[in-house]
C-alpha cells in the first residue's frame, strides 16, 4: 500500500470579524463632531451687533420741509404747480400722520362731511379741522374755481399750509 502523506494539524482560522458597528460607531462620531464644529463655527463668526430701524422724520417735520421747498420753488412754479405741490403735501401729511388715504381721497371724503343715510362717513376727526380750509381751498384753486394770479398770492398759499400744519 501506498504510504499516506504525513498528516499536518489544521490550521484554525479565525473567526470572521464583524466589522460594521465599528464603522457605524466611527459614521456617528464623524457627525458628531462635524456638527459640534458647525455649531462653534457659528457661535465664533455670529455678528453681535443689533439691527435697529432707521430713523424716520416724524411726518410733521417732512411735510414742512417740503413746504419750505416749494416756498422756495413759488417764483419758478405756475399757480396750478403750487397747489397741486402743496396739496401733495398735505394730503401726504394726512396719511402718514393720522393714516387716512389722503391721497386718493377728495377733500369732503377726507374730513368725512360725505353721503347721508347708512352711506355716510365716518364722523370727522377734530384735527383736521385745520386742514379742511385749506385742502378744500387748494381743490378750488386746482379745478379753477379760483384763481392765483401773482407770486405773492401763492406764498399765501403756502404760508396758509405751514400755519395748519403747525397748529395741527
């Protein structure tokens, strides 16, 4: 018979090393610290310096700035100019300082003497007397009821226009 080869010991592998929760641990770590970077990042470059709203005229004070404009431009300007100029003014003053629609409104609709019945508006705010006179003066002149014939005549006008502003 023919003679066996020697028998050698079996070699023991190891057993197989499950590596994924390894891997898994190593992702989580990585995020970890990815986000904890992220987070110092933004706390060492955050702009600490508050953000405040920019200082507003108050409406008074820009609508007889403008006034004080439009004196100056009278010599320059035609009379139909001039009113309507002046009664930008107001009307804008109006809207921004007692926040009614003043310019798309007539003068009677503003100071609230419009319709009868159920129709009608809104009874009149008392501090806008002073503007009613001369936003219905500036309707006339501008619809050429009246007329500004002279330079004089339309500084009234305007003169007229500062005065209510001031005592509104």
């Amino acid at each position: 018979m023919p003679e066996f080869p020697e028998l050698k010991d079996i070699v023991v592998r190891p057993e197989p090393v499950n590596y994924l929760p390894w891997i898994f641990l190593g992702v989580v770590l990585l995020l970890c610290v990815l986000g904890f970077g992220y987070w110092l990042w933004r706390i060492l470059t955050r702009n600490d310096k508050t953000v405040t709203a920019p200082t507003l005229i108050e409406a008074r004070n820009a609508a007889l700035d403008n006034l004080d404009q439009i004196r100056v431009k009278v010599p320059e300007l035609t009379s139909e100019e001039t009113v309507v100029d002046v009664q930008t003014v107001l009307r804008r003053f109006l809207h921004r300082h007692h926040g009614a629609l003043g310019l798309y409104r007539t003068a009677d609709e503003l100071i609230g003497r419009t319709g009868r019945g159920k129709h009608a508006s809104p009874p009149p705010n008392p501090t806008l007397a002073h503007i009613e006179d001369i936003l219905r003066r500036c309707e006339a002149l501008r619809y050429n009821q009246e007329e500004l014939p002279d330079e004089p005549s339309r500084l009234d006008l305007v003169d007229q226009a500062m005065a209510s502003l001031k005592e509104n």
